[in-house]
C-alpha cells in the first residue's frame, strides 16, 4: 500500500512536469508548445501558492509572508536583470516599468480584490494599523525617492540619475527595506499580528509538520525558479504580441510584473477570503516595498558595472496615477478598518492605470 504523500499530488508533480517541458526539445511545436508552457507556468504558480501557505502556517506571521515576499522578489529581479543583459539597449526602460506595474497592482488590483472581497462577505475587516502606518510610510519615501525624484535632478538631464546618484539611491533603498524588515520581524513584529489573536493564526488548524514545510519550502524555490524560466521564455511572445496589437512596449512591463505577483496575488485574496487581511496587508505592502528596495539596487548595480542607461524617472500621467493610489490607500487603511467601497474604488483607480497603459 502506498504511503500518503504529506503534499497534493499536484502540487509536486506541475513544477516538476514545467522544468521537463522548459528542457525537452519539443519547441518545433510551435504554438502548442507555447500553449504547453502557458498552462505550465499557470499550474506552477498555483502550486507555489499552496507551498507558500503552508511554509506561511508553519513559521507563522510575519515571517511567512516575508518569506513569501523576499522570494518572489528574487524572482522578479532575476528576470528583469536577465532580460536587460540579453536585451540590451532596449530595455533601459524595463526596469522602471514592472516596479511601476508590480507597486500599481499591488496597492491597487491587489489590495482592491482583497477589500471588495472581504467587505462582501464579511462587512467590516479589521488589521493592525501600526502594522500598515510603518509599511506606507516607508513606501511612500522609496517610492518618490527611486521613481519621481529623478525627474527633477539635474546632474544629468532627463528621467536618469547619474551613476553616482544611482549608486546613492540604492543605498538608501536598501537602508529603508531593511529598516522594515528589522521593525516587521524584531522590534516590532507585533504590529503585523492579526488583531484578537493574540498572534496565533493557527488557532484554529494544525500546522503542518517540519518535514512538511521543510519539504514545501524546497518545492517553493523549484515553483518559482521554473516561473521565472518560463517567464523569460515566453517573455519574445508577448512582447510579440503587445507589438502586434498596436499597445505600448511599457505593456510588457505590466505583463511580466502580474506574472511573477500572481502566487502573492493568489495568496492575499485567499487570506481575505478567509478573513485574515492582515495577512493580505502583509503581502501587499511587504511586497511592494520589497519589489522596489531590491529591484532597484540590483539593476543599479548592473547598470554602473555594464555602463548601462537606465531610465527610473515616470511620466507626469504615471506620477498622478502613483500619487493617487498611495492617497487613497493611505484614506482607505486610516482607521483600522475597511469595508467593500474602498476595495472598489481601488480597483477603479487600477482599471484606470491599466486602460491608459493601453491607450495611453
């Protein structure tokens, strides 16, 4: 009699399935190779949801969505990072432009889903405001800092920082996440705990053993390792495709940034859904800081050694619709509580990011 696998079944053998697909030489298939990676790359993300849940429920809040947010972040700055140096020239902008996209679907698609979710089904939710309060201030300063202010200096003309300002910038991005992590895991970790719980989400269900979060963790990093293959390879076809309709290239960026956020996407609707939006909040805001606080120290790094242009300073149309996400998120998560409008005019602001990027 078999034993029991501790996991899903699916949940192991998708990801293992993808890195086969992604080496075998079947790319003469043409499309339907490109239909296979598809919904490879789908049951791959899927399946790094679960892992990261149950790694989540095993070492608790907040370290379980750091953890899920430090990992996906990775990823992203890996692809971004390769397709620059296969890219070239072309992609000076493709940094700038899925920080932008992942900070305007976090703060506004995801964030959104959650509130309109949890306000229909529950009223009311409630999540720690000394939690949020820390994470949106530092957001707001890494956020102008790395994508406004270099608009506006003039060391080097246009929407670039000079190398050495480049090389300031990362610093302080680095210094501001870093900053959030030691007061989200140390010194005050209470804050990112759900309110009435006493810190415990797993009051009411049995973690899961250590060998199986330890064995979840490892099929994580294969999860996510394989979605950023799979990205990069799909990543011509898009572009081919956005090409091809007639959309803007700074399509792709957004494109690429929902790709590598839909495991965290996926997760922070779940947790709403389960009345736990602290957790939501976590991922969300955990995220987005970290998406910009390694991002872009990671390409200012290959930007000053490769002698690399890139282009961090948005357009007046962006800033405006980034100053207006972090407003009424700042209104919307002000007293401790939300409820369903909030979640809706969020995702209006997002259905308004998305259709200007398209008929910009």
């Amino acid at each position: 009699m078999l034993k029991k696998l501790p996991l899903p079944f699916w949940t192991i053998a998708v990801p293992i399935l993808a890195w086969i697909a992604y080496f075998s030489p079947i790319s003469g298939l043409g499309t339907l190779y490109i239909i296979i990676l598809t919904a490879l790359l789908i049951g791959s993300v899927l399946a790094a949801v679960h892992h990261a849940e149950v790694v989540a429920h095993r070492v608790g809040e907040p370290y379980g969505t750091l953890l899920l947010a430090l990992a996906i972040t990775t990823i992203e700055v890996a692809l971004i990072v390769s397709l620059m140096l296969t890219g070239g020239p072309e992609t000076t902008a493709l940094a700038r432009d899925t920080v932008l996209a992942a900070v305007m679907i976090i703060l506004t698609g995801m964030i959104g889903i959650c509130l309109l979710v949890g306000g229909a089904k529950y009223k009311e939710q409630q999540f720690s405001l000394s939690g949020v309060s820390v994470a949106l201030v530092a957001l707001s300063a890494i956020i102008v800092l790395t994508l406004i202010l270099p608009n506006y200096t003039t060391s080097r003309p246009g929407p670039f920082y000079s190398p050495i300002q480049l090389g300031f910038v990362a610093i302080i991005s680095l210094i501001i996440y870093g900053a959030f992590v030691l007061t989200q895991t140390v010194r005050h970790r209470d804050f990112f705990l759900p309110p009435g719980e006493d810190g415990n989400e797993d009051a009411h269900a049995e973690p899961p053993t250590k060998k199986t979060a330890l064995l979840s963790g490892l099929l994580l990093l294969v999860c996510l390792g394989i979605v950023v293959l799979l990205a990069k390879a799909l990543a011509p076809d898009i572009e081919g495709a956005v090409i091809n309709a007639g959309a803007p290239k700074s399509l792709v960026g957004v494109i690429i940034a929902a790709v590598v956020l839909l495991p965290e996407g996926l997760a922070a609707y779940r947790a709403a859904k389960k009345n736990r939006l602290q957790t939501s909040l976590n991922l969300a805001l955990g995220s987005a800081l970290a998406s910009i606080g390694l991002t872009i120290p990671a390409v200012a790094i290959v930007a000053i050694f490769t002698g690399m242009t890139i282009t961090l300073g948005i357009d007046m149309k962006a800033t405006v619709l980034l100053l207006l996400s972090l407003f009424t998120i700042m209104l919307s998560l002000a007293t401790g509580k939300t409820n369903m409008l909030q979640g809706v005019v969020l995702l209006v602001i997002f259905a308004t990011y998305l259709f200007t990027t398209i008929a910009p």
